[in-house]
C-alpha cells in the first residue's frame, strides 16, 4: 500500500510542473476570478493547452508582468507586458516561422509607436506618433486585423476571417 501511495504522488508530481499547471480562474469583464470562490485571482500560471503553452502573472485580477504565448512547435508567439491589466512597455507578436508579427510600444494605456511585419519578413505599416492605422497578416498574406489610432488610442478595430471576409468591426 505504500508503494502504491508513493508511486501514485510521485505521478501527480509530475502533473504540476512548468508547462502543465493550469490555472484555475475564469475571465469576465476583462478580469480574472478564482474559479472556486469567485475572489480576485492571485497568482501565475504556467500551463499547455492544446500543444501551445501560455505563462503569466494575475493579481488582484488583473494582468501585471510579461504574458507570453508560445505555438506548440515551441517558437514564441508573443510577449505583451502588463501594468494594471494594460499593455505597458514594447509587445511583441510572431508568426509561426519565427519572422516578428508586430512590434507595438503602449505607455500610460496609449500607443506610442509600432510596426507590422507580413509573413515574408517586409514592413507592412507603422505608427510613430501615436496617429495612423496598423494591420497584421495571416500567413496566407490576408489581413488579420487593422486598428486606427488617434493620439495612442485605438478608434476603431477590424477583425476579419482568414479568408479575408470582415469577421467584426467597432
């Protein structure tokens, strides 16, 4: 009985470690919540779901430090720092062949600068004032995504389907 409880520990040991312990919050209103009592989630988590592996830190519900997601070859698919649930500092997106995706600076909740890149490595567009509209791809050249700025604030948002239809706009 006791090599069974020992081999039965030792197995959920190796369920927790980096890259498996999955966090137990869920997300409304742009919070984050402790899946069993409905608090303010604390705490970080480091866990893979569906071959790509996501790391990040929540306190008091709301996203601070580094977010980082990773595709489930291994290579990263972003890196987005967090100040109070914002992003703060320079985010940085890639495709899954490693070229950069996007290169976005935020202070004080505003766009400062970025650069979008297309999957063969060439600049697709810029802001450098905090004024003018990003777009980013899918692999397949389609937009992905197109956002305008004015004064670091975003305006207005277009999602569309990889096949290139409008999936939302606001």
């Amino acid at each position: 009985m006791k090599q069974l409880l020992l081999i039965f520990i030792v197995s959920l040991a190796g369920c927790v470690g980096p890259g498996n312990n999955a966090p137990d919050f869920v997300m409304r209103n742009g919070m984050y919540y402790h899946a069993a009592t409905g608090e303010p989630y604390n705490g970080t988590f480091d866990y893979t779901s569906e071959g790509s592996r996501y790391r990040g830190t929540i306190a008091s519900g709301k996203r601070e430090g580094v977010f980082a997601e990773w595709y489930p070859g291994g290579r990263k698919k972003f890196e987005i720092p967090y100040r109070n649930n914002r992003p703060d500092g320079r985010a940085v997106t890639w495709f899954e062949n490693g070229e950069v995706r996007s290169d976005i600076t935020f202070a004080n909740n505003r766009l400062v600068r970025g650069v979008t890149y297309s999957s063969d490595g060439r600049e697709a567009s810029r802001i450098t004032d905090g004024t003018g509209t990003l777009t980013a791809y899918f692999n397949n050249g389609r937009p992905s995504w197109e956002k305008t700025y004015q004064d670091g604030v975003r305006v207005r948002q277009r999602i569309f389907h990889d096949d290139g239809t409008l999936k939302s706009e606001n």
